[in-house]
C-alpha cells in the first residue's frame, strides 16, 4: 500500500521532514508543510481541488480532509487551506474551508464549506461549523452549530505552539522507527 498517490498529474508534495503515516491516504493536489504529520487512517483528498497545509501541523487519526468542486453551485469551489502550528484532533472532518494558523479543531468537529476560522481559534470537541460561518480570531467556539463561548486566556493562546511542537517531537520519533513506510 502507498499513502501518496498521484491523481491526475498532481503528486502530492511534503515538506522537509513531514511525516504521513504508512496507513493514511494523500490523494493528488496536496502540499503538506514542514515538520507536518499525518496520523493513521487518515484520508486527505485533492483530487478536484487543491489543499495546502502549513508547517508543524499535526492531522490526527482517522481525520477527513476533502474540497468543494469547482460546478454550477459553486463556480470557484473551496480549495482546503491550513495554517501553520494547527492541531487537527482525531476523526475531525474539514470539507472545502480555510483554517488559520495556531488553532486546534477538537475532535470529532466538522468545519464545512467555505468556514473560515481565523488565526487563534479553538474549536471545542465535537462542533458543526456550518458553511460559510466565519470564527473571528481569540475565541473559543463549542456546540453544534458552534456558538462563540469567550475569549481565549493566555494559557490557551500558549497551548497552540506547544501542542505544535509536541506533535513535531512525536512525528520524529515515528519517523526513527520508520512508521512512514510500510
């Protein structure tokens, strides 16, 4: 089995020192940024539409990450863009929506079509972020549909690049042990 597929003409590209797990799927038109990891059985699918995740980004287990096509509905479709520093929590779903940098999506939390969430969002653990919602920046969001609850304190705002670089040292643990090949 192998993780990186072409699609189309398009490989995906990873970032020096990215990690994809030998389980996970990356399907066409995917950049995936340095010190990135890709967790287990997760399904990350350019294929109509490109995504581009930034550096120390961490998609965790059994996450989805697809597109909106470009077609009569939506004439630009929605390309999937990630920041730099997010956490991706396990079995997360983010479809043709824009994520900012130092956020973490909680898990189980679904981020639909055209979503924006901006730099310095958390959204809690099992969340609908409707389509075309827009997370303003330094809040924390739960529920479903998520419902601003208040600001983010210092301690949250740190968590973000700490979570970044706990997820950079375990990807390079897996990546000693050789879990990026099957």
């Amino acid at each position: 089995m192998t993780a990186i597929r072409k699609y189309q003409g398009m490989t995906p590209r990873l970032g020096e020192r990215a990690f994809v797990d030998h389980s996970a799927v990356v399907i066409g038109d995917v950049e995936i940024g340095a010190d990135s990891s890709v967790w287990p059985l997760t399904v990350i699918r350019g294929d109509m539409h490109r995504i581009r995740i930034g550096a120390r980004t961490s998609v965790q287990d059994a996450s989805v990450l697809h597109i909106t096509h470009a077609g009569p509905f939506n004439p630009e479709g929605f390309p999937l863009l990630i920041g730099d520093d997010v956490t991706i929590a396990h079995k997360v779903m983010l479809h043709g929506c824009s994520i900012g940098s130092r956020v973490l999506i909680g898990m189980g939390s679904i981020v639909m079509d055209g979503a924006v969430v901006e730099d310095e969002v958390i959204v809690g653990a099992g969340s609908l972020v409707p389509p075309g919602k827009r997370l303003e920046s330094g809040f924390l969001y739960v529920g479903s549909p998520v419902k601003q609850v208040r600001p983010l304190n210092d301690k949250e705002r740190a968590f973000f690049t700490y979570s970044a670089a706990n997820y950079v040292k375990l990807k390079d643990l897996h990546l000693a042990e050789g879990y990026d090949r099957s």
